[in-house]
C-alpha cells in the first residue's frame, strides 16, 4: 500500500485529506469524529475576535440539485465561528494534544491591525497547531466589515497582513484565496513577496442560488431577503483547478506549496489537485452532504490507484500535470483528431447528430442508406469534442488522432508530422520566425 | 398481488355449479382492484424524466400511433412544467390520460426506447404520460383548446368510444357542431366498458368524457343505437358528414354443442359488468374458470376473476403461446396473479349438467409449418363453473348502409378514414387494418376529423 503520509511545509499528517475551514470544523466534538473517521487533518473554523461574530436564524445554505437531489452545488452566508474565542482555544489545545499525528491548522480572521494580529497569534501559538492559514477569501459579511475577501481582493494587504503574521509568530502561514479576483496569480505573489509558507484555494464564489419566482426572493431566503453567498462543492472543482494550475506554473510563484480546496469530492478528484501541484487537499462540502465517512474511499482509492501507477508516495506524482498545461497559443495545430462512434456501443439516439447538425460542423449523419444511422463525416469532422461530450454512452464516441502523412479530408492538406503552433502560423500577424515552446 | 384469499376447505363436496358472490374479505376487493400502476410521485417522474434522453427524432415518437412529441413532454415535466406537458399530449392525443393507462407501451414507444434497446429499462413513458395528463386533469376541468369560429356545418359521430371521442372533440376543435350518438346510457365505449377495472380506477373514463366534452359543441346522446333507432341514411340526409366508429357489437361464438347453456358467457359482457358494478362483492364468481381465447379480453377477464377470488382460472389458446395476442405484460400479469396459461389446446365439448356448464373437453393441437392448426385427437378435461369466450368480435353489418364497402367483416377506409360512401368517415375497430387498441382508435379519430374539415371547407 502506498505510503499516504504527507508532509505540507512542515504540516505532517496521515493522509492528504484535511477538512477545509468551515463548520465542520467549528468544535471539538466535530473535529475528534473527523479525526476518529480517518481525516488527515482539518483547518478549524475561522477564529475572530470577541465578541463573538452573530450568524443569520434562517437559512445559511442553498444547493442546486441535479434531478435526484444529487447535491452539485452548495452556497453559504455563514460567518466566521460565532463562538468565543477562548472556547475555540481550549479545544484546540486539547484536540491537538489528544491527536498530535494529524495536521491542525487555525483558520485567522482579525481586522487589518498589526495589534490584532500579533495579539491572536500569540493565543494560538499557546494552543500548539501545526499552523495558521489566514482568511482572505470569505465574500460575505466579514468582507463588508473589511476583512474576509476584501482584504484578499488587495494584494498589497495579503503582503502586508502575511508579513506581520511571519514576522510575529514562528508558524507556518497559509494563505487562503479567493477566487472572487480577475487574476489568482496577483494575490498569490503577494502572500509569497509576506513570506507565506503556502497558499490553499479557492474560497468560495460569489453567488446567488436561485430566486424564489412566487416571493421573488433570492434564495436562500431570509425573511423575503436574499444576500450573496459563497458558492461551493462540485460544481467549482474545474474553476478551482484552473486557479491553482495558474498558481503552480506561473514562473512568479512556482513552487509555493498549494492546498487544494473546491468541490473535491472522491480521490480521483483530489489527485487531479495534486497533480496540478497541490500538497495536500481540503474538503468541505463532500463531508457536509455524506458525513466524515466519505476519507475512507479517498484514503482506499488513492492508495490503489497510486499502486496500480507505482507510486509510493504522493511527492512523487503532486505537480506531474504542471508541465502539460499550457497557454492556447502553444497547442499543436498540427495534431488532428475525428470524432469515430463505435456503432456496436451506439444506441442511437441522435443527440451527437443534433448537436453537430443545429450548433456545429454538420459532420454526424442521422440516415445511412435511409437507415437510422449516425456516422461521422469526416470531411466536416474540425474534432471538437462536442458530440463526445453530449453522447450519453461512455466510450461510445471517441477522437482519434490522425496519422502523420495522411490527408486531412476536411482540408485536403497532408498531416504533417512536427509540431507548430499559432505562434509561428502564418495567419498570425505577430508570427515569430520559429515556434516558441 | 392477491389479498386475503379465504381458507379453501377440501373436503367439500357439492352437486352442480359452485357459483357465489362474496368469496372474499369485503377489504379484499378495493386491494385487489386497485391502480395497477400507481399515480408517479413528483419526485419519482423527475428523476424518470430525467432519465429520457431527448432523442433526436425519437423513436418513440415514432412508434406512437398519435404521434404524441414524446421527448418534448417529457422535458416538460422534467423542466417542472407539468401543464405544458399535458398540452403537448393532448395536441395529438386528447385521450392521452387513458392511453397512459391502457397502451401496450411494450409494444409500442417503450419497446423502441434507446434505453431499451441499450439497458432493457425504458424511460416509463406510459407512467409519465399519465403524470402530466393526471396532473393537468387535477387542476382543470376543461380541455386547454378553444373553438375556432363556428363553421356553420353539422357532423353525427356514431359511437362515443375512443375513436368517436377523439374525432368529435377534433371536430368541435375546428367549429363544426357535432351530435355524439352511443348504444349505450353512457359514453367511453371500450373506456368504460370493456377494460379491466384496475386499469382505470376510480371513474376515470367518465371523467375523461366529461373533460373531452369540456371543448363545447358536442352534443352526446346516449341510447341511440344505428339499426335501431337510428339509420345511416337518415344521419346523411341530416348531417353534412358522418363518422362510424361502432366498434364491435358480436362476439364470436365457439360453435359447440350447448353454448346456449348457463355459465357458457361473453367475456365482454362480464368485463363491462365488473366496470359498472357498484359493489364489487355482489357479482357471481365460479371457483373454477375456463377462458378460451389468447387476446387482451381473454387476459381481462381470466386476472379479474383470479382477483374476484376464483380458486383456478384458466386461459385456453389453440396456439402456441408466443402467438397470443396479449401483450407479453399482459401474459406475465396473469401468470402473476395466479391464471394459468394453456396453449395448444382449443375446445372440443361442453359438458353440462342440469342446463349449466360443468366442465370442458379440450382437445390437444399442434401446429404445423405451414401455420394450419391440427387437432390431435388427444383429449382432455377441465372443471368449470363458469367459461368464458374470447375469441374475437365482430362487426354487426346488419346496423350499416347496405352500400358500404366492408372487407373481412370490417368497413373499408382509405388513409383518411374514408369509407366507400363520399360523406361517411370510419375509425376504430370497426374498420379494416385496425390494431384494435385505444390508441390507433384515437388516431383514426383525428384522422377523420381532418379529413371532414378539409372536405367540410373546400
């Protein structure tokens, strides 16, 4: 079985799986059944000052469902802990005592006051967690009272705010950032230029849930009122994949540890995370539809899967995938797939056709020899994936890459074998003589 | 399936027929009767709707007669719009609410569900249907279609079953005043009277009626009978057209010695007056039954009378059992509810006793392959209280214009539905190349009534 231990800037815990900073972290009673239940490690509940935050009596959550109730996205409109600190502290200590080999790390969201800070770091140091990581991404409440998101949003605060934590406090930092932000690489350079050990995204989104068409509320609805809301769970995973592959192959911040937060929710999810570069992953909203006992099967399943690939331990494939993401510009234009549907696994039903034939290329028939068939034309075929996408039996349709020295019969052109890309094209105004990689 | 059946006491001994009503618990019957489908919940016709997979020019739509947009109105209920769903339906199915009920769905749009033919587990199509048409049904008394402008023209719709209600409500649809005869006190035809109960529950074909009625300018008068106190000729001279769909008034006889006797019944007759009775308790039931006949009518009856509380019902069909007419839903149904299926066996003699049937010879068949049926002399017999037949209707030609074509027994139409005589239109059983089922009789309904309003405005 492979070695799941992970080591995150000194951070060590059993597994890559930690609990993200949200309520199910919020007390003890909650953390000691993750850790009973197999979690690597948990960051708590953000920590504020006293007195203690107030939270809405209605609604804190809204989720859209696929047709069976299969929960697919999840908002919240809850603050911070709404317990005292000294409360939270407590049970820290005493959690941290009781389970020293899993990672606990405290989630910090004080005003943009050096005084602040120094004086909550030095509460949490007494405490012994492995680490802070630093709130700056919460997009409701706390950002209207200039912290959460608002302080994430600047990157001179993220740099100002991390240097004080580094400089007060002998922890390792992680910053936490948001995704309600044009370009995630601006904030991650900031909290790098602070000193930070690590960043962890996405916080959640901006997001309205849905409107109450008969109250004309937006949902969740509290008292005929609606707020926006941070949105999660797996309906963020590509956003949030795309922010952290930015993070990891940006020359600027390459290499700054990431932990990995949004939508995951099996291992295979959290292992394109890794892959992208992240060291260890956060959880929240799988653990908040199916319960804790959901870390068993991504413990099991990452393990398997890195025995089936001969990896022994997680360093040895975190950031494998970094290398192949790329910028459009670079793509090969001289790979070229069709489309190929294998008519023993087609059932058809037509929607590759329809797609093709109302929204695309006009490359899938629907008759053969007045026959009810669906066939790839390949004349027509430009490989766009889409009828892939839309047909609902898996493998059924496929692209398949064209020889080199065939003829494309959309173009007519020999498929020629090297690589070149658009920054060498000659339709490219801007071409460079030779094709840059 | 089958509630409370009561102790049977094997010792018992008893001379004649044993012919009783009340073999069961009274709680027993409405178990026993009721939906054999129940209404889908919401949530359960979401997620089967979501299931469907919005075929390009569907299959299924394909192999409804009606040509009902199956994909669309799926999507509508799915898209939690479950009166545009029930619009969709009844724009080519007025009677979509019974055709969920009733069609061979099997047969029909299920068989060629991409999902069947890739999983063996259809979209519920005929349970969704029934969803939508529920649903808009529960909230309005009235069909979602107006009248166009009166067009002055006055059409007589002889028979107020499927095909006559589709084709009168089409009708009045396009401003045509429409005068619906029926035999019967009631309209529905075969919705009323010849379905088995636990098909329609709770008074659903006269609710349909009253729904198809709903558009306005339709005038139902019940008891009027063609041959009787009606006659095509007069309806001719009166109506500027007309439209037959009399079904079937014969039933087909056995041709044996004492079919005359008591016990020996129309499965027709004993179906309608299932449907009609108010007490479900009060109708005779024999402890051993013997159906002859392989349709949908021989399985009607044979799972109601199990259901009655009959000891040992029997289907008797000449053929092999892959020839039966009846669904294979159907045939499993009344394997399941405990009738047994008899095949290769046709009847060879009725044995009665005091003028009342107590038992049937049958006689082994075998077929040969060239499709003629041979008896082989084997003989064999079975107890019976009561047998019934159902083997077939037929039309009765005495009631029609002398100058009609018929063929087969049947009124011959073209693909409008037209028969031989210029301002005469036909649907339903009673015409040739039928499918006898609800369904194509709706569809020849709609048909017709075209086909009128086009030769009503040229």
């Amino acid at each position: 079985m492979a070695d799941l231990r992970t080591n995150f800037i000194g951070i060590k815990s059993t597994n890559p799986f930690w609990l993200a900073s949200a309520p199910p972290t919020d007390k003890e009673y909650n953390v000691v059944r993750a850790f009973k239940a197999g979690w690597g490690g948990v960051v708590w509940k953000t920590l504020g000052e006293d007195p203690a935050i107030v939270n809405v009596n209605g609604p804190r959550y809204g989720a859209i469902h696929g047709k069976d109730r299969q929960l697919i996205g999840l908002n919240n409109i809850e603050l911070i802990t709404d317990r005292p600190l000294e409360v939270n502290l407590q049970e820290i200590k005493k959690v941290k005592r009781d389970w020293p080999d899993r990672a606990l790390v405290v989630s910090l969201m004080v005003p943009c006051e050096e005084a602040n800070w120094i004086n909550i770091l030095k509460r949490v140091e007494d405490t012994e967690a492995d680490g802070v990581e630093l709130n700056f991404g919460c997009p409701h409440g706390m950002s209207e009272r200039g912290m959460g998101s608002a302080v994430g949003q600047v990157p001179e605060y993220i740099e100002m705010v991390t240097r004080w934590v580094k400089q007060h406090s002998r922890m390792p930092c992680i910053v936490k950032l948001t995704p309600n932000i044009t370009d995630v690489r601006k904030p991650a350079e900031a909290a790098k230029a602070g000193g930070a050990d690590a960043v962890s995204l996405i916080n959640t989104i901006n997001s309205i849930m849905g409107v109450d068409l008969d109250e004309m509320s937006p949902s969740p609805s509290v008292d005929g009122k609606g707020a926006h809301g941070g949105y999660c769970g797996p309906a963020v995973k590509p956003i949030a994949l795309n922010m952290v592959a930015e993070i990891a192959r940006d020359p600027a911040t390459h290499g700054l540890p990431i932990s990995g937060i949004g939508g995951i929710t099996t291992w295979r999810d959290a292992a394109e995370f890794m892959a992208l570069g992240a060291g260890s992953v956060q959880v929240c909203t799988a653990a908040m539809t199916y319960g804790f006992k959901v870390v068993e099967d991504m413990i099991d399943g990452l393990s398997d899967w890195m025995d089936q690939k001969g990896y022994t331990s997680v360093d040895q494939f975190v950031g494998n995938a970094v290398p192949n993401v790329s910028d459009w510009q670079y793509l090969n234009l001289n790979y070229i797939a069709k489309a190929k549907i294998d008519q023993d696994l087609c059932i058809k039903c037509g929607r590759c056709h329809i797609a093709c034939e109302d929204t695309s290329h006009q490359a899938i028939t629907s008759m053969v020899n007045g026959e009810r068939r669906f066939e790839v034309i390949d004349e027509e075929c430009v490989g766009c994936n889409l009828c892939v996408n839309v047909c609902p039996v898996e493998n059924c349709i496929t692209m398949e890459p064209m020889a080199a020295g065939s003829i494309d019969p959309r173009t007519k052109q020999v498929v020629e074998k090297g690589y070149a890309n658009w920054t060498t094209h000659p339709n490219n105004p801007m071409a460079a003589k030779d094709a840059a990689e | 399936m089958i509630a409370n059946l009561p102790e049977i006491s094997m010792t018992q001994t008893k001379a004649g027929p044993d012919i009783a009503a009340g073999r069961l618990p009274e709680d027993a019957y409405s178990e026993n009767f009721s939906d054999l489908h129940p209404l889908l919940e919401q949530h359960e016709a979401q997620v089967e709707a979501d299931r469907c997979y919005f075929c390009y020019d569907a299959p299924c739509m394909q192999a409804c007669p009606t040509s009902i947009d199956i994909p669309q109105f799926i999507r509508q209920i799915s898209t939690g719009n479950p009166d545009g769903s029930a619009k969709t339906i009844f724009e080519q199915n007025i009677l979509g609410g019974m055709c969920a009920r009733v069609c061979p769905t099997e047969t029909l749009c299920e068989e060629v569900c991409v999902r069947e033919v890739a999983e063996g587990k259809p979209v519920k199509i005929g349970q969704l249907q029934r969803y939508a048409t529920d649903h808009y049904m529960s909230g309005h008394d009235e069909t979602p279609f107006s009248r166009a402008a009166a067009s002055g023209k006055k059409v007589a719709v002889v028979g107020a079953g499927p095909a006559g209600l589709s084709c009168a409500h089409r009708l009045a649809v396009h401003g045509h005043e429409v005068t619906l005869f029926d035999a019967r006190d009631k309209a529905g035809g075969l919705n009323e009277f010849g379905i088995a109960s636990y098909k329609s529950v709770e008074n659903f074909a006269q609710r349909e009626v009253d729904f198809v009625l709903s558009i306005g300018g339709i005038e139902l008068k019940t008891g009027m009978r063609l041959g009787d106190n009606i006659d095509l000729a007069e309806l001719r001279a009166t109506f500027d057209a007309v439209f037959l769909s009399i079904g079937l008034g014969g039933v087909n006889a056995l041709n044996k010695e004492n079919e005359s006797h008591n016990g020996v019944l129309n499965a027709v007759d004993y179906i309608s007056d299932i449907r009609q009775a108010d007490e479900l308790s009060q109708l005779p039931v024999g402890r051993n039954i013997v159906v002859i006949g392989g349709g949908m009518t021989a399985v009607d009856i044979a799972v109601q009378k199990k259901l009655l509380g009959a000891d040992d019902v029997t289907i008797v069909y000449r053929r092999e059992q892959d020839r039966m007419n009846a669904s294979k839903f159907e045939q499993e149904l009344a394997q399941t509810t405990g009738v047994k299926i008899l095949t290769n066996a046709q009847p060879h003699a009725l044995v009665t006793e005091n003028g009342h049937i107590s038992s049937i010879e049958l006689e082994r068949t075998v077929s040969l392959a060239d499709g003629t049926l041979n008896g082989t002399g084997e003989i064999l017999s079975l107890p019976a209280d009561m047998v019934f037949k159902a083997v077939g209707q037929t039309l009765v030609r005495d009631d029609l214009d002398a100058t009609i074509a018929l063929e087969k027994g049947r009124i011959v139409v073209d693909a409008d539905r037209k028969t031989s005589l210029d301002d005469v239109w036909a649907g339903g059983d009673c015409v040739l190349g039928g499918e006898d089922l609800t369904v194509t009789a709706v569809e020849d309904g709609k048909i017709a009534a075209e086909s009128i309003n086009a030769a009503l405005n040229a």
